[in-house]
C-alpha cells in the first residue's frame, strides 16, 4: 500500500513513469478508494462544493472514461467499441482514479487556509493539470500517439460539457446508482460482467508479472525482448531499451530487440545508433520483419541526404512490397533528390494509388503518406 500512495507523489513529477507503475501495480479498487478518500477530505475542507463526495469517482466510470475509450477507437482504430471496453476500462479508470486522486489531496489541504474565490481559481489549474495527466494515461494504455492522445484528451471533456446541461437529473441518477441498495444488486446480478471489466487491467499484470518472473533466468533473452515490448508501447523509451539491450547481451543473434533499437533510435533522432542496429538486422536476416528493415535504412539515408545509398534500399524494398505507401514516398524521394523527376512523379502516383487501394482498417495509416506524395506531385508539377 505504501508503495501505491508513493505513486501518487510520483503523478506530480514523473507522470508518464507512475502511470506505466499504476498499470503494472495497482488495482482498480485500490485506485477508488483513494479517490474517494481524497474527494472525502476535499468535501470536509470545502462543504460549499454542489456535489457529493461520491460524484467524481462516478462521473470518471460513467462518462469520462467511456467517453475517452469511445475517442480512442475513433481516432486510433484500435478494434470494436466492444473490445477496447474490455481490454482498456479498467486500466484508464485505474489511471485517471489516480490521476484525479492526486490532485484532490493538494486541493484539499489548501481548502483549509485559501477562500472559496482563490480554491475555484487552484481548482482550475488542477484541472489542467489532470488533462496533462490523462495524456500519459491515454498514450500509456492505448500505446497512442502523442497527437492522438493530446486529440482523445482535448476532445473528452465534450461528454463533460454535455453532462454538465443535464446535471439535474444526471444528480439524482448518480446518487441512486451509488445507494448501497443498488450497488448490491448490481453485484448480485451483474457480478460476472462487472468482474469481465476489470478483466483488462488484471491480465495485462498478470502478464508482466509472468515477464519479471522469467526475466530474472539470466539466458532468456526473449522474455527481456517482450518485457521491452511493453515498455515500448508505453513509449517508456529508456526503460524498453534497456530491456531490447539486455536481449541482445543475452543472444547476440537477437535480431527483432536489434530491429526495435533501431527504430527508437531513429525516433530519437540517434541515427549513427539506428543504422548499426539496423546493419546488424541485414547482416542477419535482410528480410527481417518483411523487409521493412529496408524501408527503414532508406529512411535513415534520406535523412542524411544519402540518395544514392536511400535509392539502393528502397528500390530493393519496393521490389518486395510494391504497394506499400510509405516504401513508395521514400523511394519517391530518392529518386527526386538524385534528379529523376519523371521516375519521382510515377513513384509519388503508385504511392497515392497504394493508399487509396489500400484495405479499409489500414486506410486512416496510409492516408498521410497519400497526403505527402500528392503535396510533392503538386511541387514537381509547379
């Protein structure tokens, strides 16, 4: 318990490192007990606040979070509605729990010397401060991007907004769900369906604590690359490269961890680093990852202005995968910054065909590769 409440402190300071401990840690009850203890002690230090200590913890279940899991299969096309409830309700709830936690007990310590004017004023910025919070949460849960989150996060106070017209009855309705007669017949009678919703959040421990178990062999290599997985799609950059390096001390022949150090080294704009890992990835399997590692060194080359060795890459790559849009705006670029506006033009056409072609559930991917092969379609015909 002791190491959960740390967590809290942590919230004010390494956010995006506190939310990635929260999913590996803490429960969803625990996260609402301190919630509402925290809602508690911020009720007793401001008693003129219009809502009862309970509303917080049940307008995040009932209509932040689902409002947010609702955004983040719009814009990140991350499966059905269904499928994202249940693997990403409880953690969310678990984070933004203990996101909004650790802003109430500091509220509530300064409702006891600040007047009502100056705590609204505090509240304010808290608020803000939450919103900064829930990115980390969003993009640590979902693995999102930073605009994707940033979008999910700006646009989920609009069920707020909408609530906040329709707080009368929506008043009366929350405190009747939260009555003890019919929190027992919830349980009662949707005791399994509660219990499939915390689901989400109990298997993705489960599974880390399975990765920390086999981690500690010391020749297990795969178990350090998949724990660098999870910290991956967390974005926690710096411990998932630890993880993918201990892969590789382990197993030198360890190419996917060689294939995902690449990549965030490229991310990080480390390319010296991306193009050894990714030369080691060629000198072991060219056709690693379906060749993308191919893809990937022409986009390094082309960042340094190497067209001649981009071209190389990319041509070979394209050979592989002649309808892949991204393969083909980078091959596009090649060939324009070695002169061959002709052959740039037909690659950049083949690059937006590819994406308009492309099956459904990968359109939303592809459209941005579209959008730059048209843009530099329009600066050649110019």
């Amino acid at each position: 318990m002791a190491d959960n409440l740390r967590l809290l402190l942590r919230l004010l300071y390494q956010p995006a490192e506190a939310m990635g401990a929260i999913l590996d840690r803490v429960s969803l009850l625990f996260a609402s007990a301190v919630l509402l203890a925290a809602s508690l002690s911020l009720k007793i230090g401001a008693p003129w606040l219009p809502f009862s200590f309970y509303a917080p913890l049940l307008v995040l279940a009932a209509i932040y979070v689902p409002g947010a899991l609702l955004l983040s299969g719009l814009l990140a096309r991350m499966g059905g509605v269904g499928a994202v409830f249940q693997r990403d309700y409880s953690p969310l709830l678990t984070c933004a729990a203990m996101a909004l936690a650790a802003i109430e007990f500091p509220l509530a310590v300064a409702a006891l010397a600040l007047p009502p004017l100056a705590l609204l004023y505090l509240g304010a910025l808290a608020l803000l401060y939450f919103a900064a919070l829930m990115f980390f949460a969003v993009r640590t849960v979902s693995g999102a991007g930073n605009w994707t989150a940033a979008g999910v996060v700006s646009l989920s106070w609009v069920p707020l907004v909408a609530a906040a017209f329709l707080w009368a009855p929506l008043r009366f309705l929350l405190g009747w769900l939260a009555s003890p007669f019919f929190l027992f017949l919830a349980w009662y009678y949707l005791r399994g369906e509660l219990g499939s919703l915390g689901a989400g959040l109990r298997s993705r421990q489960n599974f880390r604590r399975t990765l920390e178990a086999a981690a500690v062999n010391p020749h297990d290599g795969e178990a350090q690359y998949q724990l660098g997985l999870v910290y991956q799609q967390r974005r926690q950059y710096g411990e998932a490269i630890r993880r993918f390096r201990n892969a590789v001390a382990i197993d030198r022949t360890q190419t996917d961890a060689h294939f995902q150090l690449g990549r965030i080294a490229r991310q990080q704009g480390r390319l010296n680093d991306a193009l050894a890992h990714f030369q080691t990835v060629v000198d072991q399997d060219e056709k690693h990852s379906q060749s993308e590692v191919l893809r990937e060194l022409g986009g390094i080359y082309l960042s340094v202005r190497q067209y001649q060795d981009a071209r190389n890459e990319l041509e070979r790559y394209v050979e592989r995968w002649p309808y892949d849009p991204e393969g083909l705006f980078y091959y596009g670029q090649a060939l324009e910054g070695l002169g061959d506006a002709a052959a740039a033009r037909q690659v950049y056409a083949r690059a937006v065909e590819a994406a308009r072609t492309a099956p459904r559930y990968l359109r939303r991917s592809t459209a941005r590769w579209s959008r730059m092969a048209q843009k530099q379609l329009h600066g050649l015909a110019g």
